[in-house]
C-alpha cells in the first residue's frame, strides 16, 4: 500500500535515494522539490508529496490546486527505478487520485509525453486525453472525480 505525505525540507536526503536513470521527461526527486519549494514562495498553490511504501519513499509527486476549476494538476510524477514495473506506479498514483477525492477535488489534470510509458499508467488509472497538446508533445490528460466542493 501507498501512502502520500507532504514533505519538507527535512526530506531532501530521502529524495535523494530515489534514482531516476533515464531523467528524460522527469527531473530527479531533489529537483523535483525545490521547484515545488520555489513554485510557492512566488505563489503558486504547488505542494511537494512523498509516496510512502511503509516508511520508504518510493517516489514522489508534485501537486498545484486550481480552485476556479476545482481539481489538482499533477506537475511532477516520478517512482524511483527500484520501484519501476513492480506496481508502485499504479499503487502511487491511486493514492493521489484517492488523496484529491479525499480532498473533495472535483478532478485531477497532467501533461505526459505523447512517447513517455507512464502515459499507459495514468490511462490504467482512468485518466482520458482531452485532445491538447502542450509544448514539445505533452499530450493533457484529465481523470473526473465524483466529489463537490
């Protein structure tokens, strides 16, 4: 089971354990956070989690609120290579799609490489393509969720 907390500065040391060989559409999980940090210090509403398998971090997940539309984009979604086709990806993000349901978002949006694997991932968990591209071929992806805010 996964779990998903938010972090801190403290957490910079474990982030730094999670590899990511390829680093071709993710950057790596210390990257990840400090840009979540500098997000909000220039006011955007973006929070750094960590997927927790027990007390291991497995990953990690950036999340920014759109209050206008009720849902939670997914910024950055990176499982550590250890963790990789062993189903921690699925399990991880079905803790964050049960994380914003929890949280009475109404839906959750990202952007993945039209060629990047995990796009079969978010697509296992429901997420459709909303028929847009962003720039250099992020193909949008949203998944509905039943709650009101």
């Amino acid at each position: 089971m996964i779990t998903i907390r938010e972090l801190t500065g403290d957490d910079i040391e474990s982030a730094g354990l999670i590899t990511n060989a390829s680093g071709r559409f993710t950057p790596d999980a210390v990257d990840i956070i400090e840009n979540a940090r500098i997000e909000r210090e220039a006011g955007l509403d973006t929070l750094a989690y960590g997927l927790m398998h027990g007390k291991t971090m497995v990953g990690v997940v950036t999340l920014r609120a759109d209050d206008r539309r009720d849902t939670l984009s997914v910024c950055e979604f990176l499982i550590g290579d250890a963790y990789k086709r062993r189903g921690f990806g699925k399990a991880a993000m079905l803790a964050v799609v049960g994380f914003a349901a929890a949280n009475g978002y109404r839906g959750l949006d990202l952007a993945v490489h039209a060629s990047n694997a995990a796009k079969r991932l978010f697509e296992s968990v429901g997420f459709y393509p909303t028929g847009g591209f962003s720039a250099e071929a992020f193909e949008l992806m949203t998944l509905t969720l039943g709650a009101k805010r």
